[in-house]
C-alpha cells in the first residue's frame, strides 16, 4: 500500500478514491467515506480489455443478488492514450451496459493507492471501510460469492452493515437505430447490408443507403434463444460472415455470426431469419492448466527444475460435438476459401479457431493461449485479443490483433505432405506499444485495431479504433499510410465494389462504433503520412534489486473450495522478460507460486512477464472432492515494469486471490 492507505493493527484501511471525475452518479463527486455501511468492490479496469469485460458480466449476477448491501464501483484506470479521454470513457460506460459508479482515473492515482498491478484486479473493501480481500484476473464469481455472504453475516451481527439503494445513477442513451455497431458484412444478392448492431443485442440488416432498416433479426433483448427472427436472442454480436451459396444450401443457414458475450457461434438463414446455434455451450473457455482442463500446452520447465509430471496437451481437436465446446468471446468470423471453413477470432483466449460448418469440428488453428506477440508456427504463436478478420486474393487470413496494436497473418502451405500454418506480423511490435505512425511497417504504430479488409488491389485497410482512423499498409512495400482520420471508434471496415459494375471506383465503408452509424466515403487516391510518434503504456515502474528476487504469488481457494490436487500441484508459473538479458534465471513455467528470480545487473528497465494459475474445486480442505464437484481455474496476466537499482526490492508479491 501507498502512504495514503491507513493500518489499522493488522487491518488496512481502503486509501480515498481519488481521479477526474466520476460517472453514473448524476454529477455527485463520492468519497469512500459515502459508502460506508456497504461491501464495496473496486473493479480496477480498462474498456479495450477482453478480461475486464469478462469480469464486467461476471459481477452482474453478484450485483443483483445483493443490490441493497453492495456497491460496485469501476475504477478505470486506462492502458492507451485513447482510453484516458472522457468521452471514449463515457461511451465506453454505455457500450457495455455498466449499472454502477465509475471513477475516471487517467493518471492512474487510485490504481496506485491499491497496489494494482493488472487489469483487471479487484479489492474488496468491508462496511468498515477496510480492505478484505485483493483479487487479479477472473473467474472469482464464486469466491466472491461466498465472501460477500461471510461479511453480511459478520456485519449485519455487527450493526455496521447499512441495506438500502446505491449512489448509481444511470446516464441518458446516445443510441439510435444502431447502438454502438460492431462488424459488417455485404449480402450481394439483395444490395443490402447485415450489421452486428452490438449495444442492441442484434443483427440489422439495412438497405443500400446504410440508414434504412430492411429488418431486424433477434429480439433486441440480451439473452441466449435461437428461433424466428422475432423471439431470439443474442448477447453483443461481433462478427458476421456469409457462406457460399453452395455451403449454405448443403448445412441450411447462410451466415455465422460471433455471439460474443454468449460465447458461441450462431447460424442465421436469411431467407426466414432463423437463428440457430452452431458452436459453444455458453461456458466461458478458460486456458489451460495442467490437467485441470481439455485444452491448451504446458510448456516443459526452463531454468527452474524438472518438467511438470502433468501430462503435455497438444492437440488441436476440440470435437465435433459443437455444442459442447466451451468458447471465450469470439469476436469475429471469416469463411477461408483455402480452408473452407469458417475462421474465428477467439479474443477471449487470444487465440484463432476453425469452425467447420459440415462436421462441426471447432478446432484451434493457431495460437497457445498466451497473450503477446510472437510469430512462427501457428502452434507456438501468441495473439492479444485478436478482434478483426479479412482474407486477401491469395488466401491469407489478415488478422486486426489489438492488444498488440498490431496487425498480424497466417499463411498456409503444405509441407512433405503435411499442412502447415505460419503466423507472421506486419504492423506492430509488442503488448505496450502503440501510437500514430506512418512509413516504414517497421516503425509505423497502430492503436487498438478492430478491423481489416482487403483492398483490390492487394493492401490491407485497417479500422485502427483508438486513433480513429483508418490506416493501409502496403505488403509489396511495407509501408503503413492513413486513408481517413477523425473518426468515432471505427471497428470495422469493407470495400463497397457496387460501383465498379458500373465503371466507378470502389467505396469504403466504416463501422463508426461510437457515433452509432455506417459511413461510405471514397477510397483516397492519396494517402497521408502521419507522424504523432510511437508511445508505450506508462505505468508505474517497480524498483528491484539486482540479483536475487523472491516472487510470491498469493492464492487462497474460496470458502467452500479447496486445491484441486488429484493430478499434483495445481498450481502453476510462467515467467519471462522483455528484454530477455533483464532475466539472468528464473523464467520458464513450473508448478508452484513461488520462484527466485535473479536480475541482471545494470540491465535498467524492462517487464517481467507473469502468468499464474491456480485450479480448485468444490470441497472441504483435508478432504476428497466430491464427484461432479464444480471445478475452477484462476489466472492472471501480469505485466510488470520495473527499474534494476542497487536498492531497489528483493521480493515481490502478487495477488491471484489473497486475503487479508
């Protein structure tokens, strides 16, 4: 904790919440002191965060439950420069529907007062004002659960639990007859247009002029029902992609459309509006740890001992039974003509799946799981919540990787007989790095990217989102250049080749998220080139000692659960630096939630690289786990910069769920 936070005995005491301004609280500036009475948990987050969305709806359920005893308050503390405006943040409030007070704190002063180190990480603060609980990552619905029950109970014995309504006050709707649109797809047989109008929780299909709407498809109303166009649901549709007529008629539905927050895949017949499920069974997938689920790599140990006695999961198959497959926030959707299946953005996972629509095998065609940047076979490459797809001429699959502000490719080749998938990057060179550049694709910067397409003649168009604007990058010259600027959130964009037929030019049309509409405006025939300079995600740098560095990560299973120790440890770690030289030894991945680290003297900055994961299930500690017990996986991400000095720390502690 900072100076600002007061120890009480062995008991810390929530520091104040402190930022620019707060929202959904009619314009009433609160302090913590306002909340007392009320279990409080600070949402410490960021809106281009797959994560935190996914906490987001987790705490819902929570928020319902005990509407009378506890307050949720966001604290956004933002990742790029885009996102530490007031505007992109009061959007960005409505977009994902958020139902409780939000402190915009741009210059990350309460992020610091807690000790956050990631996005998301919760704190849970009790009617007393003292801090209880620190939480990274999600997955802790049931962990919270049940230490909200805990402080009820203790507090209203206590009397200092206080029931009643909560300081949030809902803002007025910006929305029209689109409400924060995601992606967009040409239906050439009838001149019209499907958009994932995403805020509304549907699809639209709209005439040629972009405004005037042909029909709707889904209820308007978040929730999972397949049905007639009239009564199903969706939850914050992305992605839509059309089959080949030939395709279509042989499986029975025209277009796949990424259900993101219900995480599956659904099939839409055009001709009726009927909407099916193809893929996901709802649950959110979550990566692998261990044995602990069905999926993902354990990589061998490197520098800290033996490898793990977990077996190794390698395979790609996921099945054929679709609907039993478990999805993360699929966000996009392409039909591959080389693959002949339905390619998908799996953000969730930061990974890239293949549908196939006449077997229903769901498969991972690249990625591990592990977010950042890292190319070569599509077996060992890392994604960042990969968000667009496009295919170009030859086949290759353009990937929009936002986390990474990159964009990315895979190529496909066959190799003694065997087919191969390559990943190889364009634009961008890593997790913290962005701006607005142009030039050389070495160099030039890109900003949260949503979208891609394929331009004729043969470049790439990108909706790069948080610069809003739409960018060109060139693969016969790798030069990077700017179409248009001074747009609203673009999160898609498609070529328009109406025109051609009848000897015009093609058109661009651009998914403004954030001014709820689609515009069509003429391909430039000239470029710009912009230079506004690289920048990197500023945060905090932790001093460390050179030399030794015990990490200790902290996990205390719920009330309730216990360590899901049937296969051994249950636990695991995986560590590296940026640069590689910060870390003389000590990285790899093992088992345990500890590790020596040893810093490289005079090595200066950089990031240490953390990934931990604990599994529990259901069960009391000392005893089995009961039969069909539900299990849980918790892991976090963590970036963590630091400066090497002759006095800095020589241990650092992190929390995947500690309690105080």
């Amino acid at each position: 904790m900072t100076e600002t936070t007061v120890r009480t005995g062995y008991r810390v005491r929530g520091s104040e919440l402190t930022g620019r301004n707060w929202l959904n609280t009619g314009g009433r500036q609160l302090q913590l002191e306002d909340l007392r009475g009320k279990i409080v948990i600070l949402d410490f987050w960021t809106f281009c965060c797959i994560n935190c969305l996914h906490v987001l709806d987790e705490l819902r359920p929570l928020e319902e439950q005990y509407s009378d005893v506890l307050v949720t308050v966001g604290v956004h503390s933002p990742k790029f420069e885009h996102e530490a405006d007031p505007v992109a943040l009061a959007a960005a409030v409505e977009r994902y529907d958020i139902h409780h007070p939000v402190l915009d704190d741009p210059e990350l002063t309460t992020w610091q007062a807690y000790t956050a180190r990631a996005w998301p990480t919760l704190v849970v603060i009790d009617p007393e004002g003292y801090i209880v609980a620190h939480l990274s990552g999600e997955g802790h619905a049931a962990g919270l659960t049940s230490l909200v029950e805990e402080l009820v109970a203790e507090h209203e014995a206590k009397g200092t639990l206080h029931r009643g309504n909560g300081p949030y006050v809902p803002a007025e709707s910006t929305a029209g007859d689109l409400k924060f649109p995601g992606k967009l797809l040409a239906l050439p047989a009838t001149g019209t247009f499907l958009a994932g109008d995403t805020g509304h929780h549907r699809l639209v299909e709209l005439e040629a002029d972009l405004v005037t709407v042909r029909r709707t498809i889904g209820s308007g109303i978040k929730g999972f029902r397949d049905g007639g166009a009239d009564e199903a649901q969706f939850n914050e549709p992305q992605g839509v992609a059309l089959l080949p007529a030939e395709l279509a008629s042989e499986v029975g539905y025209d277009v796949v459309v990424a259900d993101s927050v219900n995480h599956r895949l659904r099939g839409v017949t055009l001709a009726t509006g009927e909407v099916r499920t193809l893929a996901g069974n709802g649950t959110q997938r979550l990566l692998d740890a261990g044995n602990h689920t069905k999926t993902g790599r354990q990589e061998n140990a490197s520098e800290v001992g033996a490898p793990s006695e977990t077996p190794r999961l390698t395979e790609t198959q996921l099945g054929t039974d679709a609907l039993n497959v478990s999805l993360s926030s699929p966000w996009d959707v392409l039909y591959s003509s080389v693959l002949d299946r339905v390619v998908v953005a799996m953000a969730g996972t930061h990974q890239i799946f293949s549908f196939d629509p006449r077997t229903s095998a769901v498969e991972v065609l690249a990625g591990t799981g592990l977010e950042g940047l890292l190319d070569g076979d599509a077996s060992e490459a890392w994604f960042a919540q990969s968000s667009g797809l496009a295919e170009g001429a030859d086949g290759t699959v353009w990937i929009a990787d936002s986390e990474t502000s990159s964009v990315r490719f895979l190529t496909f080749a066959e190799v003694d007989g065997r087919s191969t998938v390559q990943v190889r990057t364009a634009v961008g060179t890593g997790l913290f790095d962005f701006g607005f550049r142009d030039g050389d694709a070495d160099q030039a910067r890109l900003q949260h990217p949503l979208g891609v397409a394929a331009l004729p003649d043969g470049s790439i168009a990108i909706a790069d989102t948080y610069n809003g604007a739409v960018r060109r990058y060139d693969p016969a010259t790798r030069q990077v250049s700017t179409l248009l600027r001074g747009l609203s959130e673009p999160s898609d964009v498609l070529v328009d080749m109406t025109p051609v037929a009848e000897g015009g030019d093609p058109l661009l049309i651009v998914v403004e998220a954030n001014r709820h509409q689609l515009v069509r405006v003429p391909l430039p025939k000239e470029a710009l080139a912009v230079d506004e300079g690289a920048s990197q995600t500023q945060r905090p740098k932790t001093p460390m000692s050179a030399g030794p560095v015990a990490l200790t990560v902290r996990f205390t299973a719920p009330k309730g659960q216990k360590l899901d120790d049937r296969w051994g440890d249950p636990t695991q770690l995986k560590i590296s630096a940026s640069p590689e030289s910060l870390l003389v030894s000590g990285g790899g991945t093992s088992t345990g939630l500890t590790r020596e680290l040893v810093l490289a003297p005079g090595a200066g900055d950089g990031v240490l690289h953390i990934t931990a994961r604990a599994a529990s299930c259901d069960g009391e500690p000392g005893g089995e786990i009961p039969d069909h017990a539900a299990c849980h996986l918790y892991q976090q991400d963590w970036g963590i910069p630091v400066t090497v000095t002759a006095d800095g720390a020589t241990d650092l502690t992190l929390d995947l769920r500690g309690l105080d």
